[in-house]
C-alpha cells in the first residue's frame, strides 16, 4: 500500500478530517497548514515504519553478492541491522565476523540473511509492510497525536497500535516484547 494511503488513514484516526481530504488530494482551505502537518504526517510514519521493523517484526532480507575477504555493508541493497548468517551457494554456513569496514567472510560467492532497517519513505513510496496497514497507519497515527499534543488521543491510540503489532507479530513469526507496569 502506498504511504500516503496509510497516513490518510491515520490522519483519520486522529480525527483530523481536514489532512485526510488533502492527502487524498481533495486540498483545503489552509494548504500551507496542510502542508506542513502532511510533513509532520510522513515523519511520523517514518518512525513507526522504523520502531516495527526494529522492534517488532523484523524485515528480513537475503542478497547473493561477491566477497574479496569483505563484504562492504554498501554492497548490500538494504542498511542491515543485523547480520543473521552467510552462506556458500551450496547452502552450507560459512564463518564471517562482522567488522567496521563489513562482513568479514571467506572470498567467493556467498548468500547474506540479514535484518534490515527500512529506508525513509516518501508520500509517493510504497510501505515494506505488506499487509501492515492497519498496525502502520494506528502506529502513525499515535506518533502524530504525541506530536500534536493530543496525549489522550495519543494513549487510546497506542493501545489499539499495541494490539494490532502483536496480532500482526503471532501471524509473522515476529516478537512482542511484554508489557510493562512502572
């Protein structure tokens, strides 16, 4: 789904009818306004998009690429967070250490799983999510309402965001960490 769809949605949850109608490309009286909370929006989704792919349901990516010795992390079509394993083309695992300049692996082809972190969007992208535009949009949703002030919104909104991430987790295979009383 496209990201402007889901921040259209969230901006929905967050009652605000007005930026649902000006993302959906109906415009509004206070365009520069609108404008600025569309911004406010895609940053919001960015940080959700980000806190479930980190913390949630990871995104978990496999690329063929070439090894001299090292794997650069730029040889890498996405920004790994966490590399799970490389192995030959064979199948078989191969011995790598992770470094600063990359992945440490014998030369060769090998294959590389890894957790990836999800690149910033623009309005017009589409989320990594496929299927997620429940949790992303409530996710989105909440971040906005923080940022607006709106704390009760805000806290009625992150229940429901917690509850979707978590349905969304058992389906996946991804992990909820436990709520916690202070």
């Amino acid at each position: 789904m496209k990201v402007q769809k889901i921040m259209a949605c969230a901006a929905a949850l967050v009652g605000r009818r007005d930026l649902c109608d000006y993302l959906e490309g109906k415009g509004g009286a206070d365009s520069d306004g609108l404008r600025r909370d569309a911004e406010q929006m895609l940053r919001c989704f960015n940080l959700a998009e980000n806190e479930v792919a980190l913390d949630f349901i990871p995104l978990k990516k496999e690329q063929k690429v070439s090894s001299d010795g090292v794997i650069p992390f730029s040889a890498l079509a996405w920004a790994p967070v966490e590399v799970e394993g490389v192995f030959s083309p064979a199948g078989g695992r191969l011995h790598f250490r992770v470094t600063e300049e990359g992945i440490a692996v014998r030369s060769g082809e090998a294959l590389v799983r890894y957790r990836a972190r999800p690149a910033v969007k623009c309005a017009c992208d589409e989320a990594d999510f496929e299927g997620g535009e429940r949790f992303l949009a409530l996710g989105t949703a909440c971040e906005f309402a923080l940022m607006e002030g709106m704390l009760d919104r805000a806290a009625e909104l992150d229940a429901r965001y917690k509850d979707a991430l978590a349905a969304a987790a058992r389906s996946r295979g991804g992990r909820m960490r436990q709520r916690r009383w202070i």
